[in-house]
C-alpha cells in the first residue's frame, strides 16, 4: 500500500465535499478539492493527484470534457461521482477513460470500496502470477483455475473472460469493452455472447449462480467483479 | 357535436356551406311561382342556421352570403338580375342578410362558451388530480425526511444519554428513511421521463433469468417476510428487450407486491415465452415474452382493478404510503417497449396476477455454447 495516497476532488457541491473530507480524511487519504472545472484541471496538473473524484455537472464545463481533457495526460484512476444515471452517460464517461462511475445518492462505504479497488488495480504493475479471491484462485503463468481448491474446467473464452474480470476486479467493464477485449473489435456489438458466457462462468464459479457474489451486473452498462 | 365539427375539415366546410345552399336553392326554383318568396327566404334562413350549429363561423357567414344573393338572384323579381324594384323587397332582403349574420355569430358565440366551460372542467379534473397527488407525495416526501430530521435533532442534542443499541436503532430509521425518499425521488424522474415522452428504449440482448435474479437481490429486505417461488425454465432464450426498463418493470411489480400482500404471503414470479401468433416461429424472429407476477393476497376489488394503472390513483382502502406511481410506471415502461400489461385476480380469488407481455425478438442460444 502507498503512503496516504492524494485524492483530488472536483465537485461544485460543498456539502458532497465536507461529508468527501471527513470520509476520506478519516481513512488515512490525503484530500484537496476543487470546485469547478478550471480549477480541478490547474490543480491537477500542478501536483497529480493518486486519484481524482469528479463530478460531472460543473458549473463551468461539461465533466465528460474534463474527463476527455485530463486523459489526454493523466494516467492515474478517476472515479465519476455524479447524480446523472443515465446508462448512456455512464457508458459514456466509462469510454472517455473514468476508471469507474458511482452516482448519487451513494453510500460511502461502496465509494471508499470503488477508490480502494482503482488504487489497488493501479500499483499492480506486474500482475501477480498468482491471484487468490475468496475460494477462487487464478494460475495466470499456468492458466489453471481452482474453486474451493478444485481444479475447474473453462473453455478458452471463459478463461479469457474470467481473467479480464479479475484484472479488473471492483471496477465495472462495459459491454462494448469486455466484447472487444474477448472476443474482438468486430463482436461489439453481439452482446448475446457475453450474456451467454457471462451465465455459464457464473455456473462454474459461483456458488449461487442466481445469487452472484462475484460477476455483478450493472444494468444495461457492463459486469463488476467483486471482491466484497 | 364537437367531434363532428372537427372531422369535417375547414376546405369541406366551405364545400358544404357552397353545395347545400345552392342544391336548396335549385329545389326551390321550381315552386317559385306557387311558394312566396318569404316562405324560401324562411327555409333558408333554417338551413344556415342549421350549418351554423355543425360549421365553423367563416363557413356559415359564406352560406349567408350565399343565400342572400340567391334570395336576390332567383326569387325577387325581376329574376337572374341583382336588381332590386321594390323598397319593400329591398328591406326584406337587407332583413333576411342580417338574421343569417345574426344565426351565425350567435351560434358560434354559443358554442365558445361551451368549449370554455369544457376546459374548466378539464382544469379542475386536472386540479383534482395534481390535489391527490400533492397529498400522497408529500405524505411519501415528508415522512421520511422527518424521521431523518427528528433523528439527527436527538442525535445531536442528548447523544451522551443515549444507549448504544439507540443510536444504532436512530441510525438504522434514517438509512430506511432515505431508501426511501431515494425510491420516491426515482419514481418521480421516472414518471417526468415518461410524462416528457423522453424515452427512447435501446433494444439488446437480456438475460431475463439474470434481470429476475437482480431485482429479487436488490429487494431482499423488502422480501424477508415473503416466500419467493421463481419459475423459469432452463431452455428460455435471450430477448432483445431494454434492460433498464425491463429491470425497473419488474421490480416496480415485485416491490408492490411486497408492500401490499400480508406478511408470509407467497410472491411468484414466472418468465415464459410464447410464439406470437402474428409470425412464424423462426430463429430471431419476434415471439411474445411473457413475465408474470402472482401472489395468494387478497387480490384487488373487481370495480377498482382496471383503475390501478391509472396515474396516481390508489385503493379507496389501502393502507397509508405510495403514490400510486409505481403501476403507473409499469404501463408506461411496457407501453415503451410496445407490449401490454393487464391484472387480474386468481378464480378462486386467492390473490392477483400481474402479467406483462411484450413482442420480443427472441435468440435460442444453443449455437452460442457450442461457439468454441
């Protein structure tokens, strides 16, 4: 883990940003805000931020510009927090770079879970040959997957599937980017493969596949895979 | 009478006021030598009232001119001539002109203040309706803002006095309280999307025995007191339907169903589809998606059940809460995606069925498994 890592929040709202400082100050990250958009950029570039909350109705610019302006360098993650839940939106800001997108009302338990998974993804710079989640235990050097200790069966895709989830884990993937990333820019759109994939890996792997614990759906945005 | 008006077309009004006036006139040429003019002057005079009660006033004030100069042109002496001879005719056409005008204006006069009266009316329903609603919405609104407000008030007044257990139990209030206001906040932008027509279904592959499975997990507090039997067989194929929506459909329905069937009640919910009837079965082709939600309550009133959907009506005795959004987001969403949904109580009246239908493209997903 980094030492207190700087989270840069960029929200017009005072009240979201007193109740982001106490949250955030209180486990052990370091905070700076900015309430507009101009701001939030100056202030990004000047000292860069381990992560940047941002909030896409600013009073100053559309945030999916400053989303779009900030990638153009920024490498670090950016979570959207933003009362616009229109799954359009969120797919949207998903393809301009955000790392990942929680609207509000949010709780902020599920908000310092989204920042801890993004930070988490982020200092994995050689992903680990080995990676242990619950009863899951994925051998990327060996491409074997064990449940519960048990060696289990997957087909190429589902294997491909699974560990673009897991490299991913606690961040939502869209349709458009999981399809492109498994089966190729030219299955964009054929999203019956992946709600067909996507149930036959929960068979594999959940002990509910009805009650998922670790592939969730986001409606009509793309899956999440959890680490609770 | 109004629709009549409206269905004839301002273009054919003319037409009519034209023909009608002069197929009268043209009858009447033949008894002109044994009828006084006065008696057709009279029966004129009937027949632009008469198209003044159906036509438009431009429509009637041209079968007014109409008719006064075919008063003059066909049956005061000397015929086919505008000329008038006599004092006495000349002021009797002069009196029949303004009588037609007269008709005419009083008749539209007539009719203004009664489509004035009707939208009054149509105001004060709509009163009516937004009084209901203000009623049920700010009951919804503001209960759980005062169990919040009040909470915070003890919270921060007499924190040392209270128990632990207390404030956990204050804490636990107000995280209801806020799903709450959270849940009637969502219906209303739903219901202001739907009122703004600013729906636009995207269509993609669902996995229905998934959405199903979603919406039960999000509402498990709600269902705690509930048994849940799910029926969907295992062969059911993907439909190109609007997640979102879909989603937001069901739960509407299962939410409902858990607010007002008693505790312990059974909650079923079954996905089918069915071939429509209109098409022939063929793969990706359009089949009818069938989502039924059933409970053994104690189903609706006969008189009240095909109300339900209607925006913001409630029960006459249901209990307190709702706004009676919630079913009416239903139709909308449906309606949305094209399909239908209807209700109805069990024969043996032992609890309601909800069931949607929509027209679905349906995909078997055999080929896909086997896609190695």
């Amino acid at each position: 883990m980094m030492n207190s890592p700087t989270i840069l929040v960029i929200d017009d709202e005072s009240q979201i940003r007193k109740l982001l400082e106490i949250t955030l100050d209180s486990n052990g990250y370091k905070t700076v805000f900015a309430s507009n958009a101009k701001e939030g950029i100056l202030m990004s570039a000047n000292h860069p931020p381990d992560l940047i909350v941002l909030d896409l109705g600013l009073p100053d610019d559309d945030g999916q510009n400053v989303l779009v302006q900030l990638r153009e360098w920024f490498v670090n993650p950016i979570i959207i927090l933003s009362v616009k839940s229109a799954e359009s939106e969120i797919v949207k800001a998903l393809d301009n770079g955000a790392n990942d997108y929680l609207t509000k009302p949010f709780r902020t338990q599920e908000l310092l879970a989204r920042i801890r998974a993004a930070l988490r993804n982020q200092s994995m710079v050689t992903p680990e040959p080995i990676v242990t989640i619950d009863a899951i235990q994925i051998d990327f050097s060996a491409r074997i997957v064990k449940v519960n200790s048990e060696i289990i069966k997957l087909t190429a895709t589902e294997y491909t599937l699974l560990s673009l989830l897991v490299k991913n884990e606690g961040r939502v993937l869209t349709h458009q980017h999981i399809l492109k990333e498994v089966w190729g820019p030219s299955y964009i759109d054929q999203t019956q493969y992946l709600r067909v994939f996507i149930a036959q890996l929960r068979k594999k792997i959940e002990s509910d596949p009805n009650r998922p614990k670790y592939i969730l759906t986001e409606s009509g945005i793309g899956y999440r895979f959890n680490i609770s | 009478m109004k629709t009549l008006i409206q269905h004839i077309r301002t273009k054919n009004q003319y037409v009519l006021s034209i023909v009608s006036v002069s197929i009268v006139s043209l009858l009447f040429l033949f008894t002109r030598e044994y009828l006084d003019y006065n008696v057709i002057g009279y029966l004129l005079l009937v027949l632009v009232s008469l198209l003044a009660i159906f036509l438009d006033i431009y429509a009637v004030l041209l079968a007014a001119v109409l008719s006064a100069l075919a008063m003059d042109f066909l049956f005061i002496k000397p015929y086919y001539t505008l000329h008038i001879e006599t004092a006495k005719d000349g002021l009797l056409l002069f009196l029949f002109f303004i009588i037609a005008m007269i008709n005419a204006v009083l008749t539209f006069k007539v009719r203004k203040a009664n489509q004035l009266a009707h939208a009054k009316e149509a105001k004060l329903q709509t009163m009516k309706l937004y009084n209901t609603l203000l009623d049920s919405l700010s009951h919804e609104l503001r209960t759980p803002i005062s169990t919040i407000m009040g909470a915070i008030g003890i919270l921060q007044e007499k924190p040392k006095q209270l128990s632990e257990e207390n404030s956990t139990k204050l804490l636990s209030e107000m995280e209801k309280a806020s799903l709450r206001l959270n849940h009637q906040v969502e219906n209303l932008l739903n219901m202001s999307r739907l009122e703004t027509g600013y729906i636009q279904p995207k269509m993609d592959w669902c996995d229905l025995k998934e959405l199903v499975y979603k919406v039960l997990n999000d509402l498990k507090e709600e269902l705690v007191n509930h048994r849940i039997i799910v029926k969907i067989p295992d062969y059911l194929p993907l439909f190109k339907l609007d997640y979102g929506l879909t989603e937001q459909i069901v739960y509407n329905l299962i939410y409902n169903a858990s607010q007002y069937t008693p505790q312990g009640a059974l909650i079923e919910i079954g996905v089918d589809y069915i071939p429509d009837v209109n098409f022939e079965y063929e793969e990706g082709k359009v089949m009818t998606c069938k989502i039924t939600i059933s409970d053994d309550g104690n189903g609706f009133p006969e008189d009240e059940i095909h109300k339900v959907f209607d925006k913001f009506y409630r029960l006459q005795h249901s209990k307190t809460g709702g706004t009676g959004l919630g079913l009416s987001i239903v139709k909308g969403f449906v309606e949305a995606q094209n399909g239908e949904v209807s209700l109805e109580n069990k024969e043996d009246e032992s609890g309601a069925i909800f069931t949607v239908a929509f027209p679905a493209v349906v995909m078997q997903t055999n080929s896909i498994h086997n896609d190695e």
